[in-house]
C-alpha cells in the first residue's frame, strides 16, 4: 500500500522451485528458479565493440550497426545454402568481437544483393564489405589467389595476366569482319566492350564470335577497341582494389574519349554495372546497354534456318538482373529462338541464385572451397538438372566456364552450357550441333 504518496519497493523472493496448478488441465507443474532468469535482460557490454565502431565509421560500412537481427537474409543468402554465413551471422560475429578485417568472413560474400532485397533495415553488403576490404587490402591482408588478379590487372589490363595485343585475336575465327577501331578509327553507333572473358578465355572467344555474327546479320554498325582496350573494373573495385579500379577508370575514360560512338554495348553485367552505376558518381556518362539488350528488340529481324531443340533453363547474372533490374531482355531472345522450351528453375528472377563469381569471388574458388561443403556453381547446376533442363542459358562471361567446370565435378556431364548468343547462333545455321 502507498505510504507517505509513495509505492513501497516491491521485495522479491526467488525460490529453486516452485510447482504451479495448470488452470486448463489442472495437474501440477515444477518450475525452476531459470525461468526467472530467462527474463533478464541480456548485455553485451563485455564484448569488444572496437571492431564494429571501426567499421561504421568507415564510408559505406554505417549500415553494418543497423542490423536488428531478423534472420531475413540468412534463407536467402547463396553462401549459407553451402555453408555457414550470412549478413546477421557476420554482424554478430563482429558485434561479439570477431575482427572482421582479418576474418576469412570477409571474402566469402559475392555481393549477390539477395540480402538486401528482403532486410527491413537496409544493411547493405554491397557497400559494407568493399569497404571493410579496401581497408585489409591496404593492410595487406588479401587471400593469395586475389593478389595475383591484382597484379595482373595493373600490369596488362586485365584479371589473366594476357597481353594486350591479344586481346581481339578471338575476331580471327569469327568467319565476319569485327571493326578494330585503333586501326580504323572512324564513327560507329555501338561500341562493344567485350571485356576480359570473352577476349582471352577459350569458351568466351566462342560466345564473343557468335556474337559478331549476329551483329553481322543484323547490320549493327560497332567496332571493338582491340588492344586498347582495359578491364572496367568493378570486380577488382569490390574486391576492394579502389585504388586500382580508379586508375583503370582514368585509363579507360582516356580511351573512350579517343573515338566518335552512341553507345557503349558489353556482354559483361559486371562491366555493365560499372558503366551504368560507378563511373557516373566521378562524372563519367555513357549510353549503356547489356548484349541482350541491344538485341532483344530485334528479334523480329532475325531470319532463323534451324531450330535449337532443347529444354533450356536460365540463369539470371546477379548483377544483370537485381542490381539493375534486368529480367526480361534474356527471355525474350530465348523464346525468340525456335525450338527452345524455357523452364524456370526454383530461384530464379529477382531470388535467382549466385553463380559464385560476384564481389572478386570469380578467382577465389580455392579459398571459397575450405569454407563452404560445395561451390555454388556446382549447387547451381543441380538446381538447373533438377528443373529437367538440356542446357542451362547464361548471359555473363564468368559463367560459361564455371558451370561447365561445376557439371563435369557434379555428375553432370549431360548438362550442356551455353551463352544465349551461342544457341542464337545456331538456329541462325552459323553455330554446329552439340
């Protein structure tokens, strides 16, 4: 009772057991001193906290502090799926003190967007890991593997260490003429940044001379840069070599700057995203457009002679399809070609699953394996033999290889890989049966 205008304190007994009568069957239940306990506020003042203050005052790296903990991302990220991992794991490992900046945690993401796309709060891994990553790269603290792509890239240009010169060697088999503008310098409407898979790699020089061949058939005035032309970097830029991405842009910038175009047109989403999202924040706009997107609205030109009888299924570029919102374009070209049959996988669209290769993660397999129980390539490929497909379709350069590497490792050699242009290709009579 109130004394004096004031409650008296209440005084607290805690017993080590206390049995309680259930009011709805009656019977009596034993319940321990813990269930008090379990009611008290937990803390984690005794944490040290140096690490995420570190982080979010680092630009990019705020949002890290916003995380409440909601699990969201956790289902949806590609790493957990494979592994241990996650946007709410990692922030509270560095909550309770783990050194992210020294944490094998901190090259495992591929900047995939999935978990951004359903966090309440926003945290953002696409800008939080960069940022933690520039920070270990000036430390020194880079897997090996990573180093290497580094050095490569300042030395010649690009992430496999060729030589410049070689760069437009794959135009050599590609039965039309590819205009290199270095030695024909004159105007034309698309320039095509091909970018360093399908310059160098021997599965991309496939994809890049069925490429040319339809550009040809379709009348499309382009011309290539040849050995002038660099890496556009994000990539390296996400694998936190900002130093580096800003020297390849100035490089690149002074090229582009050489030459009379429209429109900027790449096969890579990675250099895509760079053009359309980064290069714009230092002052640098260009028309840009995906592959597909140039030829998606020209489908109805095309004169097919074959058709590409399979089932094929699709898998969407993280950085084509969520980071900017491309989904249809390749669809369109696919149902375009006769004979195809699309079939969706499970994820698919705007929950599409990760090839692996995002964030720099495309040189990191070696360190990536001692963390998760499979690539994510190879749980792709399941995912793509498990919708019934004959070939899984893809639109980004990293791709190709990597799944056909994961089909061989997985059992599943009868999965044929191919990028869109390659079965566009053949139904066009250019490209020969598998």
């Amino acid at each position: 009772m109130p004394t004096g205008g004031k409650k008296n304190p209440v005084e607290s007994f805690e017993h080590e057991t206390v049995t309680v009568k259930s009011t709805i069957s009656g019977r009596d239940w034993e319940l321990p001193g813990m269930w008090n306990r379990m009611f008290e506020q937990r803390v984690i003042f005794d944490y040290d906290t140096a690490v995420m203050e570190k982080i979010v005052e680092l630009e990019g790296g705020e949002s890290l502090d916003w995380c409440y903990g909601c699990g969201k991302c956790i289902p949806v990220c590609p790493v957990d799926i494979v592994g241990e991992y996650g946007p709410r794991k990692v922030h509270r490992k560095v909550q309770t003190g783990v050194d992210l900046f020294n944490d094998p945690d901190l090259w495992l993401c591929t900047t995939c967007m999935n978990c951004l796309r359903v966090c309440p709060k926003e945290v953002d891994m696409i800008q939080i890991m960069p940022a933690v990553r520039e920070v270990a790269v000036s430390e020194g603290n880079v897997p090996s593997e990573l180093q290497d792509v580094f050095q490569n890239t300042f030395r010649y240009g690009n992430a496999l260490g060729e030589s410049p010169r070689k760069r437009h060697a794959w135009t050599k088999g590609a039965g039309v003429d590819v205009k290199v503008l270095p030695s024909d310098p004159s105007p034309v409407d698309v320039l095509f940044y091909v970018e360093d898979y399908w310059s160098y790699h021997p599965r991309g020089h496939d994809a890049a001379q069925a490429c040319a061949r339809i550009f040809a058939a379709l009348g499309i005035d382009y011309g290539i840069l040849g050995p002038e032309e660099k890496t556009l970097g994000d990539s390296q830029r996400l694998a936190g070599e900002k130093g580096l991405f800003e020297a390849l842009m100035e490089d690149v910038v002074a090229t582009l700057d050489k030459y009379e175009f429209k429109r900027i047109v790449t096969p890579d989403p990675h250099g895509f995203n760079a053009l359309v999202k980064v290069y714009p924040t230092y002052g640098h706009e260009y028309e840009v457009l995906h592959y597909t997107q140039l030829l998606a609205p020209l489908v109805d030109k095309i004169e097919w002679k074959s058709e590409a009888n399979y089932k094929v299924t699709f898998h969407d570029p993280c950085y084509l399809g969520r980071h900017n919102g491309e989904y249809d374009a390749p669809r369109t070209l696919l149902q375009a070609i006769p004979g195809v049959e699309l079939v969706e996988m499970g994820r698919c669209r705007e929950n599409g699953y990760c090839c692996g290769g995002g964030g720099g993660a495309m040189w990191l397999d070696s360190f990536t394996g001692n963390h998760t129980v499979e690539r994510l390539s190879e749980r792709r490929v399941k995912e793509a033999a498990e919708a019934g497909a004959d070939v899984l379709a893809v639109c980004c350069p990293y791709e190709v290889s990597r799944f056909e590497d994961a089909a061989k490792s997985t059992g599943n050699e009868t999965l044929l890989v191919k990028d869109i242009v390659e079965l566009m290709d053949e139904a066009m009579g250019n490209g020969s049966q598998a």
